[in-house]
C-alpha cells in the first residue's frame, strides 16, 4: 500500500487532465462503498477518449490501479445519450459475467 500515495497524486492530477481534454462531453463519479468506486465519461469519440486514457497522470494512475486493486474493468459503447449510472453498471456487470448487487445500483 506504500504506493496508493502515488495513485491518488495521479488521480488528482488525471482528473484535471480529463477536464482539460478535447473532445469530453461528459464525465462523473460515484462510489458504492469506500472501496467502491465508479467514473463514467463520455466522449464525442473513440478516438478522443484513447487520446485520454493512454496518456499523461490517467494512464500512470491506471498502471499503479493494476498493482493495488483487483478488480478494475471497463466498457466501451456508441450511444446517441449519456447513460445513467444504473444502465452503466448493468452493462459493465453484463460484460464480466458478474451479478449486480440490487442494492448498490
């Protein structure tokens, strides 16, 4: 746990990055638990959001995610509007295979 100190620098740091970035129509977070927690974004294209996650504080963020977390997932879709957050997690449980707790919608 010595390097969540670096993580939450870079998710600070990603989080201005993501404000800052072309092409962004959308983006929120939400958390279920403290352990729990969830970012939606969207974009106006594939494109603008690979721009995004595969570069600067977001992507050091992630690479340190994989080392202190178990479990981090993501879905990717074409809509004409922003989901909610109940439609999102549906679809990203749906993805892994794993039931949503009724609870934490």
């Amino acid at each position: 746990m010595w390097v969540l100190p670096f993580f939450i620098y870079h998710i600070v740091r990603s989080t201005k990055q993501l404000n800052m970035a072309a092409g962004l129509l959308h983006s929120d977070l939400t958390r279920d638990s403290w352990r729990i927690g969830w970012t939606m974004s969207v974009w106006e294209n594939k494109d603008r959001m690979l721009e995004y996650r595969n570069h600067g504080n977001h992507a050091k963020a992630m690479r340190i995610a994989r080392r202190i977390g178990d479990e981090f997932d993501a879905v990717h879709w074409d809509a004409d509007t922003i989901p909610s957050w109940e439609e999102a997690k549906i679809r990203l449980h749906q993805k892994y295979g794993r039931k949503l707790d009724q609870n934490k919608r």
